[in-house]
C-alpha cells in the first residue's frame, strides 16, 4: 500500500545494474599462453653488433673503520656529510681507460 515513484525505483534499477557489472574484464582476456615459445632458443641475430673493449669489474676499495657515531641510514649518512663537507664530491663515473668523466659533488 505505499506508493512508489517510478522514477526513484529506475535510477535504483540503474544503479543496482551498474553494479552488477565486472570491474575488471576475466583473465582470460590477459593470459597469453606463450609456453611454447619459451622453449624455443633463440638464435642471436649475426647481425647484431659484438661487444668492444675489457669487461668490467668491480674495484674494492679500502675497507671502512669502525666507528660508534655513524648515523642509522645511508640518507642520514649523506645528509650529515653533504653539511659539514659541501662541495666535495661523493661519486665518480669511470670510462673505460680509467679516466673520471663525471663526478657528482654534494649540493
């Protein structure tokens, strides 16, 4: 016995059925069964430019000392430094004959 407006009811209908509808589209549509192609080797391509020049290597430098006030992170480590010593630099891009060619300095 309680009247009801039609136009309440539809836009609930609407709502209800915006909804129901799935937020995203099933798997299915994003799997892509490549298995097959996993298995194949693939064959470089001979045109493919070869690599020129010594590998690289890791240079060790001198081992750190202890000390009992380091600060806790690397970022507090960098930020400490970058006060007390501005301008120096904190890293050092080689070229391959051993010559720096970049170097960053603290701000």
């Amino acid at each position: 016995g309680v009247p009801v407006n039609s136009r309440v009811s539809s836009k609930i209908q609407q709502l209800l059925n915006t909804l129901k509808r799935p937020k995203r589209p099933p798997l299915k549509e994003f799997f892509v069964d490549d298995f097959e192609e996993l298995l194949e080797v693939q064959q470089p391509d001979p045109n493919q430019p070869k690599p020129e020049g010594n590998q690289m290597s890791v240079l060790k430098g001198e081992p750190l000392g202890v000390v009992t006030n380091w600060p806790p992170s690397l970022l507090a480590a960098l930020q400490r430094w970058g006060t007390t010593q501005p301008k120096s630099p904190c890293l050092t891009a080689l070229d391959t004959t051993g010559k720096a060619i970049y170097t960053l300095t603290y701000g």
